[in-house]
C-alpha cells in the first residue's frame, strides 16, 4: 500500500515508518524541512519518497496526500509550544488536520485516515484513574494542546471520511530519555500507563489491515503490566540515572490540572495485538542505555538538581519562602514572616482573585479555539 506518515521524524513516527518498511509498504514523509529532519531523512537514503513542507499550506498537503491509500496523520504542535503558543498550536493541529481532510476528499480514490489523538483530552484523572473510550472529553484548565486535539477528533468524525482515532497514553523511548520541564506539571500521585513507541507504531500499522477499526476511536496503551504511579516512576527512573530515589522534592510538583491515568485497552489490544514490551522491559533499555555513566551521576548531581527545579513553577514560587543558604540573614526571614502573618489574610484574597481571573482567561481562550 502507499502510506503517508506526517510528523514521521518523531518517536511514533520512526517507530511507525519502520514498521512500515518491514512489511514492504511505500512509504511518503510530510515533514518540516529543518536540520534535525534533514540528518533523520538521510538514514534512510532512498527507502522513503520525502516531500517537504508545513502543514498550514494546502498546496504543500495536497501534494503529499495526491495518490496515497492511507495517510497516518501524527504531526502536531504538543506541550509546552501548544500551551505557551496556541495560535500556532491551532493554525498547526485544527487547521492542519483540515487540509488533511479536504485534500483527501479531493482524491478520485479517497485514502482513509488513522489519526493520533490523546490521553489528555480526558483531563485530570486522579480521582477516577481508569480510562475508557466513552468517558467525557474533559481537559484540563489550560491545556491548549488538548483542546485543539477535540477540535480535530471533532472535524475528522463529521468529514465523510473513512477514519480510525487512536488516544495514545504517556508514550516512553529509549530515544527520548531528557528530563523534560513538563515533568513537574504532573501530580506525584498520578496513576500512569505507559506504551512503549514501538508498540504504537506496531499498532498503528496493524490497524491498516484490520477492517474493524474504521469509524471508531480507541485508547492505546501498555496494558496492566505498563501500570504506575508518577511517583514510583519518577523514583525508579531517578536511581537508573544513578541520582537516587528521592532527588526531587515534591514541592516542585503541582497538585492538579494535568492527565494521564490507566486505560481500558481490551479492544484495542483484541484487535492489534501490540502490548509486547512492559514498564520493566523499559527500566531494562535505560539501564543499558545509560550504562557506566550512572556512576559519574553524583558527581554532578546538585547541579543538575538546580537546573531542573529552575523549570518548577511550583518550586520557585515557595522556595523564596524557605531559608536558602546566603539568600536572607536571620533577620530578613522574621522580618518575612512577620510580613506575612500579619497580612495573610489580604494574600490570600489577593491570591484567589488572581487565580479566579486567571482561569477566566483560560476559559474564554478555550472557547475561541472551538469556536473557530
């Protein structure tokens, strides 16, 4: 078959092209032409046909979808771009997956559609950690990304076109092991199921060939032996690293307002059969991965603390409040103190109304992004 794969040059999409490979597809790349994408394009030498271009022009779409039979739709702008830039992430994942749809509906024989959603349009879960299909698309406050990902869902289900959507859960590679500034964005007691990226580009190309996905959406992830909290992953990852259990205070994490949980994958797993790697097989990777340098860690290990606690908007909002070595004398902290108590009351209001009117803008940006 003849296979478009947009966003190809990110984890899913390598482990979905080379998937691809394997079973003798021809497989087309849409990509953004930049250096990182020019040094993957040229590992696989004449094995791809690679058209350039951004996802915004409909030209530089339509050429890409012209004569395909499937277009595995991956691309999208995600955390933190979406959330800090959401023109750009709407422009790119709504707009995007718009001219997707109408060059497709173009076509003298239509391709169907496989298009990667994600566990984030649910919202945050803690209180209700098992996830399935059917449950009430609820982001959290905030979160762009999300929202832009229903307006997609939204426009592909009411297309005409021939579609299956795939909710991806907390995708880990053995490729993408930097501590990310997103990782304090996630309470500590967040139940988390993990899917390794080859068995979601495995799943994602079973699903070519299985008539039973199509007009549906399911959840794809790990499977019970994937099944974590973000705390027990957090520590596990942190001693791999040779950095020890309890190297992050928990103040440096929120405490609501993110996703994630554990998800209902019997039928996806009953059609696609792609949970072959577990949580420990990946502690195994990065362990291997990392190798000997686990045990030069510690030497840098205060240094590295500070550079990532710099990323905790959490963590710097209550640090300036602990007594940090050369930071305040003696006097200043009581001084601190005595400022705050007396006028903790005023704080406090002047703190939720802060809060209050920051969620209204979030709310009334929410609504204009679906509402384009």
């Amino acid at each position: 078959m003849k296979i478009l794969v947009t966003g190809a040059f990110g984890n899913v999409g390598l482990s979905t092209i080379n998937e691809l490979l394997k079973r003798n597809h021809q497989v087309r790349v849409f990509e953004i032409c930049n250096k990182k994408n020019r040094k993957i394009a040229k590992k696989y030498k004449s094995n791809l046909e690679i058209i350039w271009g951004d996802l915004r022009n409909y030209n530089d779409v339509k050429r890409a979808v012209d004569g395909q039979d499937i277009v595995i739709h991956l691309a999208a702008i995600i955390p933190p771009l979406a959330d800090t830039n959401p023109e750009l992430a709407e422009e790119v994942n709504i707009g995007g997956t718009l001219n997707i749809i109408n060059a497709m509906k173009k076509q003298r024989n239509k391709p169907k559609l496989i298009f990667t959603s994600s566990i984030a349009v649910y919202g945050d879960r803690r209180e209700n950690p098992l996830i399935k299909v059917g449950d009430p698309l609820k982001p959290s406050r905030g979160d762009y990304y999300a929202l832009t990902k229903i307006e997609a869902e939204k426009l592909i289900q009411e297309s005409g076109v021939t579609f299956s959507i795939f909710r991806l859960t907390y995708i880990t590679s053995i490729n993408k092991l930097k501590m990310d500034p997103l990782m304090f964005h996630m309470p500590l007691d967040t139940c988390i199921e993990i899917c390794d990226t080859k068995d979601v580009g495995y799943a994602l190309v079973n699903a070519i060939e299985c008539d039973e996905v199509w007009g549906k959406a399911f959840l794809i992830a790990g499977g019970e032996q994937c099944r974590t909290t973000y705390k027990e992953y957090l520590n596990n990852m942190m001693e791999i690293f040779g950095l020890g259990s309890s190297f992050l205070p928990e103040n440096a994490f929120e405490q609501k307002d993110f996703h994630c949980g554990f998800m209902d994958t019997k039928r996806s797993q009953q059609l696609l059969a792609y949970q072959r790697h577990t949580l420990n097989d990946y502690y195994s990777e990065v362990r291997k991965k990392i190798g000997s340098k686990r045990y030069f860690m510690p030497l840098a290990k205060w240094v590295i603390r500070l550079n990532l606690l710099k990323h905790s908007y959490t963590y710097r909002r209550f640090k300036f409040f602990k007594k940090k070595a050369g930071a305040f004398t003696v006097s200043e902290n009581k001084l601190i103190r005595k400022i705050i108590s007396n006028n903790f009351k005023k704080i406090d209001t002047l703190e939720d109304k802060v809060r209050n009117l920051e969620n209204l803008i979030e709310e009334l940006q929410g609504k204009i992004i679906l509402e384009r």
